[in-house]
C-alpha cells in the first residue's frame, strides 16, 4: 500500500507520478512492457489547490468535455450538490455521495482492441465536513502523468462548485484520493516528464542502461519509447505510415509542443492510416488552464432531458398525437451523454 500526504492537489499530482515513474521494482506492483501498476493507494492533500493546463497532458479542451460528459450525470450531480448545500454546511455530520456513471465499453475497429473492459475508472465522490471539509475520489484506476491528471481536473471543479455552496474555496477543502491501481503508460503518459526540466533531462539524457532498467524499470522503459519517437525521426517516417494511431498522437504532440510546430513540416503524409487529419503537423494547443474550465459541458444534456421532460408531460396530458414524437425523434442526434474524441486523441 502506498499512502502519503501533499500540501495541495498540485503537489500530489507530481509527487504521486514522481513516486511511481522512479520506482524500484519491488515498490512495483504490474511490471511489463506497455505499463506499470501499482496497487492500494492512498494519498491525500490538504488543500484542493490545483495548478494545470489541458496543454501540459497534451489534450484539447474536447478531452475535457468528453470526460464530463462521460462521467458525471447532470441530475445526480444537481442532486449531489443540493444535499451538500442543505445538509453540510458548516460543521454538520454526514457523508454525501456522487456516483459517477458507467462509461461503456469501447473497441476499436483497426485491431478489435476493447477499452475499459473491467469499468469505469473514476466510481465516485464523497464529501464530508467533519473533522474539516474534505472530497474523497474513488478510482478503480488512473492512468498518472496523463489522465489522471484531467480526473483531478474534475475533482477540483467539483470542489469549486461544493465551495459555492458551502461557503468555501478550494484551498479549504482537503482531497483524498483512493486508487485501486494507479498506472503509469510508457508512452501515453510521455507529456509528463516535459512538464519539469529535471525530469525531462532524466527521459532525455539519462543513459539508457541495463542498470537503469534494475534501479527505475518505469523510467526506463518511458526512455525505450521515446528512442523509438527519435529512430522514426531519423529515418524520415511520415505519420500516416504508422500502423497505431494513438502511438502517433503523441509522436505529434511532442513534435508541436516540444520540438515546434516546424519540426513536424518533413513527416507530413503517409498512405498507411487513413486519416487526413493525422497526417499534418499537430496544431498548437491552447493552454485551458483548469480555472477556466466548468461542468458547462452538461448544459446541452440538461437542456435535452428538461425537453423530454415536457414532451412527456404534454403527451400523457394528450396535448399531442404520439406519431407526431415518434416522428421528432428521428430527428435529434444521437446519444449526448459521451462526445467521441476529436480525430487526433
């Protein structure tokens, strides 16, 4: 088990990924080639404090909007926040619980590869003001360095809004953080270490031994991926002749992000993945700093769900003819509840 206390969400963002990217073997859990696993944690900050940009995980504000949407139900979270206002307020006994929603299983159709196959990976938030204010997150799994950094992004705009309605701001509110496996990704997660110069020094110019390999398998293994990113530079691969789209996500985002966005311009093409979108340099991403960023995302799904709600009402009243609603609904759009990932996430 790995506990530890943070001064702020921010510190224990690093200091938890920090813990598991320098690891030793035996701290480790899951060893293997793609990722890392480590079991039962529980980590704590004593404010909600959080310092990120949507920019530093190397993901678009439709990321964001994806994970709203896909986590957290509108009424449950109105209900959820009505019954912190009402009941916890000030010093009152109680715990208030957030469920969040199962997010449905997805396959890809290049390689049938099935994600979140065991769940949901945030299952839900608690609340509590006694002994002092605090928001516990329940995660089945995160994956740190990447996004596990947006899932804190949601608990700190969730203790914002508690906040509003209990007279708080979030440096009042403590965080706890329950995890059953935190991972690391060799390669997904490569933002992370450009997000500090030591530890981009560490990835960049730390000899890549077998030394290394018994003393920090983590970071070592993030250094076998890298190299990999600089061999395809070197021998001049375009981006659409990779075979792995997410693989080539990241590839461009380290090329706009790091490099510049002219460093791209030579790998511009390829035949292999058909999508034009891929195949230019990546643009340069906008900072959406977290106190920009809101549960706003919801606005559209309550909006459709108060609409159901009249159609209903005026249907069971007679107002109007069933075929009539049947024939609307072929109209709207399809499910609101999850936004598909922009082509290049």
């Amino acid at each position: 088990m790995f506990s530890e206390t943070y001064p702020t969400m921010t510190d224990l963002s690093y200091g938890l990924t920090k813990h598991m990217v320098y690891a030793k073997p035996e701290d480790l859990d899951v060893i293997n080639t793609m990722d890392f696993q480590l079991n039962n944690v529980m980590v704590k900050a004593e404010s909600c404090e959080y310092d990120f940009a949507l920019k530093q995980a190397w993901v678009t504000k439709n990321r964001w909007t994806s994970l709203v949407r896909q986590y957290l139900d509108p009424v449950a979270l109105d209900g959820f926040l009505g019954q912190v206002g009402a009941k916890l307020k000030g010093k009152k006994r109680g715990v208030a619980f957030l469920r969040t929603q199962m997010v449905a299983r997805r396959t890809t159709a290049s390689n049938n590869k099935e994600w979140r196959r065991w769940g949901s990976c945030m299952l839900g938030f608690s609340y509590t003001a006694l002994p002092r204010p605090q928001l516990t997150l329940h995660s089945r799994t995160t994956y740190l360095g990447y996004i596990g950094q947006l899932d804190l992004a949601l608990a700190h705009v969730l203790a914002r809004e508690i906040g509003l309605r209990v007279g708080l701001e979030p440096r009042d509110i403590a965080f706890v953080w329950v995890i059953d496996g935190a991972q690391f990704h060799s390669f997904k997660s490569l933002a992370w270490f450009f997000q500090n110069e030591r530890d981009a020094k560490f990835l960049t110019k730390k000899p890549h031994t077998d030394e290394l390999k018994k003393r920090a398998p983590v970071l070592w293994r993030a250094q076998h991926r890298f190299m990999e990113y600089l061999k395809m530079d070197e021998d001049g691969i375009l981006y659409c002749d990779l075979s792995f789209s997410q693989q080539l996500r990241i590839r461009r985002r380290y090329h706009t992000e790091v490099m510049g966005p002219d460093y791209g311009l030579p790998f511009e093409g390829g035949t292999r993945l058909k999508s034009a979108g891929m195949a230019v340099v990546a643009p340069e991403l906008p900072e959406n700093h977290v106190s920009t960023l809101d549960f706003s995302p919801l606005d559209l799904i309550r909006k459709r769900l108060t609409e159901d709600m009249v159609v209903d009402a005026e249907l069971k009243a007679g107002y109007i003819p069933k075929d009539d609603i049947e024939e609307d609904l072929d109209d709207l759009p399809g499910d609101l509840l999850v936004l598909e990932d922009e082509e290049d996430e």
